[in-house]
C-alpha cells in the first residue's frame, strides 16, 4: 500500500479529496464531520449506503491520536481496513481472528502513534487489558458502528454492547459518535441513554430513497408473478431476488433460467467457489439477477442493481429498508417488488412461536412482523407507511403502487364476523381450534372429508360464506391476521380471536379491506394463496 501520509489538523474537505477522491460531502456528512472534528459527540442514524463511514475517518485522519471503530462485523472490519490503507491511510484491526504475534504488531503500531484507525470487536474492548492498552495511547475519536445492537428490543441486541456505556469514563475527552442504519424512534433514545451520550448532537438522515418505486401484491402464482415483474423491467437490468429457504433459491433460480431470464442461485450451503463465481458475475456483468437468502448482500456495493424482489414476506420492515436500499444506489429509478401471501404469515407465526426467549421477546418479534404485514396491506402511500415508521413524516409520494392506483376498499365486518363467531362457536361448544383451510372449508360450505367426520356441516356457520370465494377468503384472513382481528397459534397456524376481535364482533368498527388483495375488480384472482 502507498505509504502514510499525515493529515492531522488537515481541512476535512482536503481529506476527502485526497484520502477518497469524492467532491463534496454529501448530505449531513460535512456537519457530523464538524461536530466531532470540534470534539462533540454525536448520534448518527443514516440509511445503508448513506455514507456513515467518511463521517468517523475523516475526523479520525484530522484529529491528532487514533480513530477507534467498535464493530461487531469481523469480516466487515478487514474490508474497511483493506480500503484504507489502499488509500494511503494507516489502519488496523484487532480481533478474535488474528495470533498474538498479529496482535502485538497492532498494539506496537497504536502505541508508537502510527494508526489512523483501529477496529476492535465489543468484546475485545471490553478486556481489561484492551482498554489499559488503548488508555497508554492517544484515542482521536470512538465510533460506536451498529449502535442499534445496544437495544434489547432490537433483533440484532449484543450484551457486549451494554458494556459500551462506560467509554466516556475509560477514555474522558475523547469524542464519541454513535453510528446505525437501523433505529426507529425508540430505539434512537434507548441508544442515546445506554450509550451515555446526553450531550451528542443528533443527525438523522433522511430514510427516503424517492429513485425506487414501492410495489407489494398478494401471491397467486409467485413464480409467474415474478417472471411477469421482471419482464416489465427494461432489458438487462441487474436484480436481486431473496427467498428465505435454500431451497426455494435453487427452484426459483432454475425457474427463471427456464423463462430465460439470467438467474443464479446464491446461499451459505453452495460451496464458496460457486458463491463467489455466482457473486463476481452478479457484480461484473449486465443483466444478472441474483437469486438469494438475505445472506447476500451485506457489503456489496453494485450501485446500478435496478431491483429487489421478495418473495418471501421479510421478519421485519428494519429487514425490508435494507434489503430494498439495495436497489438503485446510483439513484436511477429502481423498482422494489414484493408477494405476500397468507402461508408466509403463518409460516412466520410459527417461527416465532419455535424460536427461543421469552415471552415478551416473541412479543417483540411478533410486532415486527405485523409493522411489516401493515406495510403490505396498507390502503394509503407505501412510502409514508415505511418512513413513519422511522419515525419520519411525509406526504404521500406518488411513487408507489398504492399511489400510482388507490387501491379501492369494501368493509369486511360482515365476513370478518362470520369467521370470528366460527372460530368462537368451535371453540365453545367443542374446544377445538382450526386452521384457516378448514375454516374456510365450513364458511364456504364444503363437503370434505374432514367436515363429514367432525360433523362440522351441523354448524350453526356451515355455508354462510358461501359468496365468497376460497381465495376471497384467504385474502380476508390474511388482512384480519395483519390488523389483529385473528392470531395464528402453534405448530399449525390454528386462529384464534386477535386482540382487536371485540369490537368487531360487537359490530362497532368498520373493517376496511382492499380489493386488489381480494382479487377481486379485475385483478389477479385465478389460482391459489
Ligand atoms: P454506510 O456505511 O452508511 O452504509 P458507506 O460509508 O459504506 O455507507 O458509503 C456508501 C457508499 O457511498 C460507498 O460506496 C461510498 O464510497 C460512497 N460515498 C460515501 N460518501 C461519499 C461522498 N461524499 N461522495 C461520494 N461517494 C460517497
Ligand atoms: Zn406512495
């Protein structure tokens, strides 16, 4: 690498120019620069790809002493390095990878004074010993990276975090930034306080990306939804498509190879010299969609990837923004499209209910998946709907799908009385509880099997929804199951009444239903959800 040059006491717009080649400063960079260049603290809350890191190595090159980088991403850490000392600047890690033969070659560095930056995992920080060491040397700067894994609420909390709290004291003077892509209002406090940054300046980026277009339809026939979404892109265009299971990656990869569409599988079972063959064409080459777990993307930086599709319905909306902020980096129009449907929900529910913690953290877990279900069914601006949620207001954008063409309502009380007083009925003068397929199958006044068996055709509800069909009803649950009118429980999605199923079966409240997500007035109906 070139060799080190000192830029201590430098102007910060210098640096820039001459460390990484850019203009200008973008957006609120040049301001957190200056607040923390004067020795200021600062919180900042920036999108993926919004430019976090020049805000903490500019500073860090500027200030005499070293820039300190708490991040919790080792494979990250030695990118960022990498890039740095490219770029003539003298940067090093410290973590669990390294021997301690590496390891003492870093503190020799820091000590002599030789290290712009220095990267340090939470729980190296946190050793007694890494902080005596850090307290012999000079520190310009600490950035706290990925903040949010401070709050317990978040689904990223690491307990090493915690510990984090106390660097204002182990380190007095030193100028602290703490630094997320990922923070919702609350989340925002909570870091301030555990963090001890009472005095920080707060930045908040704009969470808007106006360059892609929000689109979310219900799944009918997912794999020709998605064929159909990818022809409308122009010719060429590179796309991401993420699935959640392995599988599902490899069978729609091959299905879009099949419509001629150049697609790869991407997944942490390939073996590495797939994944990487795969991810260098994705990167190199026109055209490639790139179909994947959420595994991939992290730390790709294509800027001209036109799309993202879901197909498989994201745990979170944090999950979605960022998964979506991959398209269109470049700031060309870019299209973020998404299916849902009701097995994703229930497949979801079921999760949760596997996974381990406590209650209140499957609450947690719970809530997130309905703020991402009320994104998908919302009857108002998809855009306002996501930026509100990070805590940000707005105007409906006009560069949505619900913007584009309002999506038309009917009021579903009666339906949404009649699945209720069944569910109601089955479980009072049987206590039994049903999933949806069979739910539907008594509304609709089927003759299965399973209804002969039970006896369910006696049913006070048998065939009293007969006017609708069995996808009209998928759609109904599954928009009952996003407002909380009806939960999933357990291993087999059985519904039951939701907190919000009182007033609805007292008939005091309207409940507004879309109609495209029905299928009904002229649009995608045939199939199945
Ligand atoms: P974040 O950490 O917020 O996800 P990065 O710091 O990785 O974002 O920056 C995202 C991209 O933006 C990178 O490709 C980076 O090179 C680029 N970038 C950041 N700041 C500027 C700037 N002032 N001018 C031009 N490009 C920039
Ligand atoms: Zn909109």
């Amino acid at each position: 690498s070139p060799p080190r040059r000192d830029f201590a006491g430098a102007d910060p717009l210098h640096v820039l120019h001459e460390v990484y080649g850019y203009d200008a400063f973008r957006g609120e960079q040049a301001a957190i620069v200056e607040q923390v260049v004067a020795g200021g603290d600062a919180v900042v809350l920036m999108p993926t790809g919004g430019g976090k890191s020049v805000t903490y190595q500019v500073p860090a090159l500027v200030r005499e002493g070293t820039g300190l980088v708490v991040s919790p991403l080792i494979a990250l850490m030695h990118d960022q390095v990498d890039a740095l000392l490219a770029n003539g600047a003298s940067a090093a890690y410290l973590n669990s990878t390294q021997t301690p033969q590496e390891r003492a070659a870093v503190e020799q560095a820091y000590l002599a004074g030789e290290l712009d930056l220095l990267y340090v995992a939470p729980e190296r920080l946190n050793l007694a010993q890494t902080t005596a060491l850090l307290q012999r040397g000079r520190l310009s700067v600490i950035a706290i990276d990925e903040a949010h894994c401070v709050s317990q609420w978040g689904h990223d909390f690491r307990p090493d975090y915690l510990a984090l709290g106390d660097l204002g004291e182990r380190f007095p003077g030193v100028p602290r930034m703490a630094l997320t892509a990922t923070a919702t209002r609350e989340t925002h406090r909570e870091l301030s306080e555990r963090l001890h940054l009472p005095d920080a300046k707060h930045f908040v980026a704009s969470f808007d990306r106006p360059n892609i277009q929000y689109r979310i339809e219900p799944k009918v026939d997912v794999r020709r939804q998605l064929v159909q979404f990818i022809r409308t892109m122009p010719e060429g265009s590179a796309g991401i498509v993420y699935a959640l299971s392995r599988k599902s990656v490899e069978a729609t990869a091959e299905h879009l190879r099949g419509q001629g569409i150049d697609a790869l599988p991407y997944h942490a079972g390939l073996d590495a010299g797939m994944r990487a063959r795969h991810q260098s064409r994705f990167l190199r080459e026109d055209g490639v969609v790139m179909v994947a777990t959420i595994a991939f993307g992290m730390g790709i930086d294509k800027p001209d990837v036109r799309f993202v599709a879901h197909i498989d319905l994201p745990k979170s909306v944090e999950g979605y923004y960022q998964e979506t902020g991959r398209a269109g980096r470049d700031g060309e129009p870019s299209v973020a499209w998404m299916a849902y449907g009701l097995g994703d929900v229930v497949q979801q529910r079921r999760l949760i209910d596997a996974s381990e913690g406590d209650r209140t953290f499957k609450m947690r877990l719970g809530q997130h998946l309905d703020a991402m279900l009320a994104l998908c069914e919302t009857v108002g601006c998809r855009r306002q709907n996501l930026l509100g949620y990070f805590g940000q207001s707005s105007e409906p954008c006009g560069n949505c799908d619900t913007c584009l063409q309002k999506p038309d309502t009917w009021d579903g009380l009666v339906p949404a009385q009649k699945i209720l007083s069944t569910i109601v009925r089955l479980q009072r003068e049987r206590g039994q509880a049903y999933g949806a397929g069979h739910l539907i199958d008594i509304l609709r006044g089927a003759s299965t099997e399973r209804i002969v068996r039970f006896g369910h055709d006696k049913l006070a509800t048998y065939g009293i929804g007969a006017d609708l069909s069995d996808q009209d009803w998928r759609s109904v649950v599954r928009q009952l199951l996003a407002r909380g009118i009806l939960v999933a429980k357990g291993e087999y999605g059985t519904l039951a009444l939701g907190e919000a199923a009182g007033p609805v079966l007292r008939g005091e409240t309207d409940v507004p239903l879309r109609h495209d997500v029905l299928g009904r007035g002229g649009s995608r109906s045939s199939g199945r959800a």
